[in-house]
C-alpha cells in the first residue's frame, strides 16, 4: 500500500510538472545528448571482472589496444593462450597473421583498434558459450560507442553472430557490408582459420580491400595481401 501511494504521489509531481511546462509554452522538452564514455572508464566499469564462470581460470582480462578513435575496428571471438599471458588481443600466431593484414592494408596495429567479444580466455580455447557472451557483450558495445569506428571488420563467426544477433554462418556473412547503428561491419574469416585453411586467404584479402575502399584508403602500388 505504502508502495502504492509513493507511485501515485510522484505521478501527481510529473504531471504537475508537465501541466506548468504548458503553461510555460513549453511543447517539447530537450533530453541533452548522451555523452559516450571513454575507454578508460569502461575498463574501470569493467573492473576485476567475476561476471561469468571464466574469471576462475583467466590470468588477465584482454580489455583491447589501438586508437580510441580509430576509423577501423577488428573485433575477434576471444583471447588464446598468449593473450590471457600478456593481457593484449592478438599476439599469438593468429595475431601476427592479423597484424599482417593491417599492414597489407598500408596501416598500423596503432591506427585501428582491436578487441573480442569475450575478455578472458575460454579454457583450452573452446567457443566461447552463450552466457559468457552475455557477460561481455554491454562493455564491447560500450567500446564501440566509445569509439564510434567507420567500419567494423568481424573475424569469425562468434564474432559476427554477436555484432549483427544473427544465426548465419560466417560463409554467408562475409564480403558484405552490415549495418550496426549506422555503423558499417563487414565479416571476413578468422586468422586462426586461415591458418588452418590458408586457401581462404584470397578471400579475406578481397574483403580487406572493399574496407580500404569504403575508408578511402590508398591502395599498394603491387599487391601486398597477408601470406
């Protein structure tokens, strides 16, 4: 019943509120803008994270690196063994593969911004599953409001599911252009799948240049894809 009254007494307060912004000439009622908030306090929001079950056997969170105003973001599924080591995204053999293909793309790992859906290492690098994905999903979308990139290249399937909430196969995603809030994603196959399958590889490289395109990029005066 208290609650009841205390409802009822602040819907008197708004509609009072509302009637004198009428009477004021006061049609419409200006919200300001949100203001994103900035890598650094999205990491402290983060904190020691104990949100989902990896926190027990993570060695470090592998927050993200790059230029927090990049125009080009790479988002992956997760960190592997190198990257819970050293709290960095990328730095195994798949992250070198990745930093070969900025580089193709006539960049630098510090010009573009890098992250995963999940922050901690999945045990023995399985897929990461649903829950965890829940977990982190908020802080990465945070991250790229925070940043607000051109476009964003999804490697690998988790990857891409999670950024565009559909079941597709990566086969089916990949060489497009998606729309994330005005946001462009394109997704391209993983680095670690590439080397397993290092025939895709012309594959990525085409996606890699419709991104060059689509950011004005110059091209390479020969051809300069990832081997």
């Amino acid at each position: 019943m208290e609650n009841r009254r205390t409802l009822a007494s602040l819907a008197r307060g708004l509609l009072a509120k509302v009637s004198w912004y009428q009477e004021m000439g006061i049609e419409e009622m200006k919200v300001p803008p949100h203001t994103p908030l900035t890598l650094e306090e999205i990491r402290t929001q983060l904190g020691d994270c104990q949100r989902c079950k990896l926190c027990a056997t993570r060695k470090n969170i592998v927050y993200g690196s790059g230029d927090p105003h990049a125009a080009l973001m790479f988002v992956g599924e997760g960190p592997g063994e190198e990257e819970d080591l050293q709290g960095l995204p990328f730095v195994g053999r798949a992250g070198q593969l990745l930093t070969d293909m900025i580089k193709a793309m006539g960049l630098t790992r510090e010009e573009v911004y890098i992250a995963n859906i999940i922050k901690c290492r999945p045990p023995k690098n399985r897929n990461p599953q649903p829950d965890e994905i829940l977990s982190c999903e908020p802080f990465l979308m945070k991250q790229i409001q925070a940043i607000r990139p051109k476009v964003i290249c999804a490697l690998g399937t988790f990857s891409a599911q999670t950024l565009l909430q559909t079941k597709l196969p990566i086969s089916a995603l990949r060489g497009k252009f998606h729309d994330l809030g005005g946001i462009k994603v394109l997704p391209t196959f993983h680095p670690a799948y590439l080397l397993r399958s290092p025939g895709e590889k012309p594959k990525v490289w085409e996606d890699l240049q419709k991104i060059m395109a689509e950011l004005n990029l110059k091209k390479p005066e020969k051809k300069n894809s990832p081997s």
